[in-house]
C-alpha cells in the first residue's frame, strides 16, 4: 500500500514537473507562443517564472504589441510578487517607452504605489516615503480627473504623518537630552511642514513648554526673552488651534511663563528703586 501511494506521488510530480517544463520558453517558439506561454505563467500566479518569461518576450518582441503588453505584464508580475523595487522601476520603464499607452495611467499610479509599500516605519530612512509622495503629487497634478485621486491624497497624508511623527520624535529626543535649541527648532519644523498632521498641535504645545523649561534653565539674561518667545508660541497655538484639544495644557504652560515673567519684572523694578 505504501509503495502504491509512494509511486502515485512520484507520478504526481513528474507529471507536474513535465507540464512546468511545457510551460516554459523554449528555443525555437514563436514571438506569440511565447507571449502565451508567459501570460499563462502570470495567470497560474507563477509570478517569478512570469517575469523571466516576460523578459524573454520583451527581448524578442521590441517594437511590437506583443513587447509593449510583456513590459506592462513584466511590472505586474513583480508587483504581485510583491518585489516592489523592481516592480517600480519596470512601471517607469513602461510609462516612458508608452507614453501614449491605455495603461500608461494605472501604471503611473502603481509605480507610486510600490514606494508607498517600501516606506518603512517612521523611525527609519524616509527616502521612500518621500518618493511615494512626490509621485502621487505628480499623479494627481497628471490626472485630476481619475477616480484614484482620493485614494492617492489620502496615501500622501498618511506618508506625509509618518514624516512628522519622525520630526516630532526628533524633537523629543533632543528634549530628553536638554538640548533645548534644537528641539524648539524641531517642532517647529512638525508645525510649519507639517500643520494639517495629528502631530502639530502637540508640537506648538511642545514648543511652549521648552521654551519655559529652557527660560527656567537659563541665566538671568536670557529668561526674559525665552519666557516671552513662550508666550508668542501660545498666541500661534490660539491662532492654529483656537478650539485645540490640548488647549489647557497649552495655557498651564503659557500661565508659567506669565507669572515667572511678572516676577522678573518685580526683581527688576525693586533693584531699580534700591539703587536710587
């Protein structure tokens, strides 16, 4: 019985193995059995051995229908096979050869697609994301009329976030480290880059409080002008977020910097009238 069942998988998959083989380019084949062949491999989901065959049919087929559609199916294979590097660079490939081409259109939107799905987590190198989001900008400045312009804005929000978050952690960092300088810069960047993110109003609310704990932290000479830079930053806040969510934090902050101010002007008024 075993050695029934063990001959009957043998057969299996030499069958199997013989039909592969069927499949596959050979020498010999015509420009359109070759095209078959490859997009039958596509169709099985067989998407790496596709793609070698679109390549054949590619070099075979310049200049003919057949090698236009295998450059289209050769960035749909490793699209599905979710090599989006290569995936992103045969789309281009395709726009640029085809530029007058039906697909031209969805090949551009999946060529910013791929970057999107290259673009790490946010604590990572952002070259992708950067990408992804200047080829939707280019998509929707190309085709303002195409029903993927939604689907693309809200891809360059979501990227356009993980740029600030990566920003607004920048920041933080800086502030655990008590270099105050280079994170007020920080979240200011979060706030002028970046205005329309989840991560901007945190930042203003941020910024006020560095710019107290820096003043507290700071000689004599430079309080006043930190403490007051505090209060700037909370009238920007009021102005960007008059019904913010952090507004009392914001205030807490704000009403800090006012009374240490106060009382700086008391030490000086007394000063002033001690040495008269």
């Amino acid at each position: 019985m075993r050695f029934k069942t063990g001959a009957l998988l043998l057969m299996v998959v030499l069958v199997s193995l013989s039909c592969a083989k069927e499949n596959l380019i050979k020498r010999g084949d015509t420009l359109p059995v070759a095209y078959k062949k490859a997009m039958g491999l596509y169709q099985d989901g067989d998407y790496s051995n596709a793609a070698e065959a679109f390549e054949t049919v590619i070099s075979i087929g310049r200049g003919t229908q057949y090698g236009e559609e295998a450059q289209f199916y050769l960035a749909e294979s490793y699209f599905n096979d979710r090599r989006f590097l290569l995936a992103a660079s045969e789309y281009e490939r395709y726009s640029a050869l085809f530029p007058r081409s039906s697909k031209r259109q969805e090949a551009d939107f999946k060529e910013a697609y791929c970057y999107y799905r290259m673009s790490p987590r946010y604590q990572l190198d952002q070259g992708y994301t950067r990408t992804a989001i200047e080829k939707f900008q280019l998509y929707n400045s190309r085709y303002p009329d195409s029903d993927k312009v939604q689907e693309a804005a809200g891809y360059i929000d979501q990227l356009r976030s993980k740029l600030a978050h990566k920003t607004y952690a920048a920041a933080d960092l800086y502030l655990r480290t008590d270099q105050y300088e280079a994170a007020i810069i920080y979240y200011d960047l979060v706030i002028s880059q970046y205005p329309e993110s989840a991560w901007a109003e945190q930042a203003l609310v941020n910024q006020i409080s560095t710019y107290v704990e820096y003043a507290d932290n700071s000689i004599s000479a430079r309080q006043q002008e930190r403490y007051q830079q505090a209060v700037k930053s909370y009238e920007t806040y009021l102005q960007l977020f008059p019904e913010g969510k952090h507004r009392s934090q914001a205030e807490k902050y704000v009403d800090d910097a006012r009374v240490a101010l106060a009382a700086l002007r008391n030490s000086t008024d007394t000063t002033a009238a001690t040495t008269n």
